[in-house]
C-alpha cells in the first residue's frame, strides 16, 4: 500500500466521488471540498452532471461519436465498474446496479441508409476487436426484448454484445457512502489550487461559502481538481448542454439500453430501477442551465414512443438538464506537476472513461499501487 498522504479534492461529482473512494481505500486521508448543499441530487441543473447522465457504457455505439484510443478505454472502464460495483455490493448497505447485458442499436425501416452510414463508422472503429456489432433479426429481437418487438417488426436491430449500463444515481451515492473516512466539506466552493512551491507548505487549494463570506487555504500533499465545467479559472473547459426526461413505465420491461437511430437524433432508452425509462438524446452547444425547452421533451418522447408504444401511458417522472465538460478538441485531459492534478474534458464519455482516467492518474502519480 502506498504511503498514507493528504489529498484534497475540487468536486464531488463523478470524478471527485471515483477518485476519493479510491484513494480512500488505498489508506490515505481525503477531503473533499463542493459548493452543493449535500451528497444527494437536486436535478436542478446546477449539481454534479454526472447525476443527469445516462450511465451507458458503450464503447462500440461511441465509436461513431469519437476516437477508437478513447473507445478502447471504454473497455477497461466496464471490468472496472463491474469490480467497484461488487465492492460496494459486498459491504450490504449499497446496490448500485451495474449490469452487463449488452446494448441494442434501432431504426426504422425508412432510416435504414442513415444507420448503416453509422454502423461503417463503427465497424471501421472496431477492426481487431473481439466484440463485434451483431444483426438482429424479428425473432431474436422478440427474445431480447419483447417491447420493441411489439412495434410490428417494424425495426432494424443491431446487437452490441459486451456493452454495460450504470444507474448513475445509485452508484453516485454508493460512491459517497463506501468510501471509509473521507471528510466531505458541502457549500465550499474552490476558487484556487496550486501546484507545491516547497515540501514545508504543499499543493493548496482555496475555498469560499456560497456567499463568498468567507475564505479559507487548505494545504495537502497533493489536490486534485475534478470540478468538470466549475474549472473555467483553470481550463479551458466549455459547457455542453444535454436533457433528458425519466418515465415511470409499470408493464413495460425494458432489458437493457436501446439506441434509435435517426437521421436527426440519436435517441437513447436505458432502464432505471422501479419501472423507470430515462431517455436522453439532447446535445447543445450551450452553457443554458435553465429549464428542459418543449422542443427537446417532445422530441425525445415521441421517439421513444415510435419504438416503444406501450410507452404511450407513461408517467412523466422528471425533465432534468445539465452541462457536459468538454474541452477544445473534445477529449479528454490529465494533467499532472507537483502536488496537482487536473482531470476534466469527459464531455459526453464521462461514466464510460472516468475509471481509466482516474486509474491513469493514480498510477501516474504512484498513490495507488
């Protein structure tokens, strides 16, 4: 085990939560610093966007959205999330349902040409890999899944073996709740990290109230700065809006995520825990926080519906709206020099690549081994 150190924290979202659980486990001394009132979310569109995501691990269906290095990583992050989610499992207070069953790609009969365009992208992305893109037809779509079927064979469908899929909520506070002796500092929002000038004072980072009424320093051996689109002082990190909308569906049973392809949208069902179907598609170049527009909830629902008609009696549960971190080129960054660290750029990827980024940053900087 490596050397019990200090570490502060920027964040108390998904990279924050990863990254303190881990160092947690490895023996060190963590604190955490977030300017939210508390661990749970507010789905207001000013918390932690990682609440707001959808949680599909899909390395292959993201092949058509970015760069195969990245994708490949998407690998790695299932075994890991599937490791972390039977660790948390195994201390009974939390179930923060992983499952691994695959993901399915749609389209309807007219959309056909605009799908195949996205499955040569993806087969292009996939070359040497063992999992591969698999042709469904009526009959296996009817045993995969019963409600899609029920669209009259209407559909396309397309397995992506091997994918995975994460209830972000459950494993946010799964996250927050195992992770043994971290103190979390809530309504602290970082306003300044700095690298280690000498051994006597350290990596520091400086914090204020909500109301700026007060400011403190704190000095560690190392900070880390995770606040995604929060880091604007630091990075040149941008706003990416994406909205979303929870349905609560009893008698519609939904196994595993489904992407529908369209020529305009890339619509995007994932089944929740309790009957519940989010769906989310949106991606605005936007740093807007206000409410989900009428043009988005109608879209995302009546695609849904076009796929899933059982879904015509479903209950609007939530219309929830964020912003995804994203950086210039749309990559990711770790940047690393004495005492601090800076992860941000997930963009659109972030349960998808947080494991691997945050396992290359620890070995990098040798506090877990």
């Amino acid at each position: 085990m490596a050397t019990p150190l200090k570490i502060g924290i920027a964040g108390a979202g998904l990279l924050g939560r990863l990254t303190a659980w881990q160092l947690a486990h490895a023996g060190h001394q963590v604190s955490v610093f977030d300017p939210a009132d508390g661990p749970l979310p507010s789905f207001d569109g000013q918390g932690a966007a990682g609440f707001t995501a959808a949680g599909m691990l899909s390395p292959l269906a993201e092949l058509d959205a970015t760069d195969p290095d990245l994708a490949e990583r998407g690998w790695y992050s299932i075994d890991r999330w599937a490791q972390i989610s039977a660790r948390v499992a195994r201390q009974g207070k939390h179930q923060p349902h992983f499952e691994c069953n695959g993901s399915l790609l749609v389209a309807h009969g007219p959309d056909l040409g605009a799908a195949q365009r996205v499955l040569a992208h993806i087969e292009k992305g996939s070359r040497g890999w063992p999992q591969q893109v698999v042709p469904v037809d009526a009959a296996r779509l009817h045993e995969l899944e019963p409600a899609l079927h029920a669209s009259q064979g209407r559909l396309h469908a397309w397995l992506l073996p091997g994918e995975a899929a994460v209830c972000t909520p459950c494993m946010l506070k799964a996250l927050h709740a195992s992770a043994p002796n971290v103190q979390w500092h809530w309504q602290q929002r970082v306003t300044t990290l700095r690298a280690a000038a000498d051994a006597s004072t350290g990596a520091q980072l400086e914090t204020t109230a909500p109301d700026g009424s007060t400011a403190s320093t704190h000095s560690f051996d190392w900070v880390f700065d995770l606040r995604g689109a929060g880091a604007r002082d630091a990075t040149p990190v941008r706003g990416v809006r994406g909205e979303t909308v929870w349905l609560h569906a009893p008698g519609v049973e939904l196994r595993r995520a489904v992407r529908l392809l369209h020529p305009r949208h890339r619509v995007y069902l994932v089944p929740r825990r309790k009957d519940v179907i989010f769906l989310g598609a949106s991606e605005l170049e936007s740093d807007d926080r206000s409410e989900v527009s009428l043009r988005s909830a109608v879209e995302l629902m009546a695609a849904a519906h076009s796929i899933i008609p059982a879904l015509a009696e479903a209950r609007i549960v939530r219309l929830d709206r964020n912003l995804r971190p994203a950086l210039p080129d749309n990559r990711p960054e770790i940047h690393i020099e004495d005492g601090l660290v800076r992860i941000n750029g997930l963009y659109r990827h972030g349960w998808l690549l947080a494991p691997s980024l945050v396992d290359d940053a620890l070995a990098r900087t040798e506090l877990v081994t």
